[in-house]
C-alpha cells in the first residue's frame, strides 16, 4: 500500500471523493473516446466507397499457370548412392 501511494502522484495532487475538473474529463472522456472512434471507424471509412481512397477494380480475369520441373528422378539419387557405398568399400 505504502509502495502504490509513493508510486502514483494522483494520490497525492487530488484527494478522494473531490470533483474531477472539466478539463480532465475533456481529456480523459471526450478526448480518449474520439481516439477510440477513430481507431475503430477510420479503417472502415478509409477503404469503403464513402472515403473515396478506394478505385473500381479494372481486372476482368487473370490466369495463372505453374509448372514444376524435375530433372533428377529417385532411381538416380539410388544408382549415386550405391556408387558412394561401392567407393566407400574400396577404402577399406
């Protein structure tokens, strides 16, 4: 208790159950609130019809084609491997 009463100068500036002043709840109410509104409503606003950021989309259709070429087939990666194993014997 005594940490949180050092801790915070609110304690100290205003004493409880005194009334708030008009700026501080312009600050703390309105202020905060339309930071809040903005934050929410702006996104919608910016890429909706109304903001008018956003232009008709001119692309009819798109084709897209993918090809996957694969030039070294399992039996080779084998045959390369049973050439390791072959020199690997001959060492010895």
């Amino acid at each position: 208790m005594f940490t949180g009463r050092n801790g915070n100068r609110s304690y100290n500036y205003k004493v409880l159950g005194s009334p708030t002043t008009k700026l501080d709840k312009c600050i703390f109410g309105a202020l905060l609130s339309a930071i809040i509104m903005v934050l929410l409503v702006g996104p919608l606003w910016f890429f909706s019809d109304i903001g008018g950021f956003v232009a008709p989309n001119p692309v009819q259709s798109a084709r897209l084609e993918l090809d996957f070429i694969i030039e070294k087939k399992l039996l080779d990666f084998e045959d390369e491997n049973k050439k390791y194993e072959k020199n690997s014997n001959d060492g010895e």
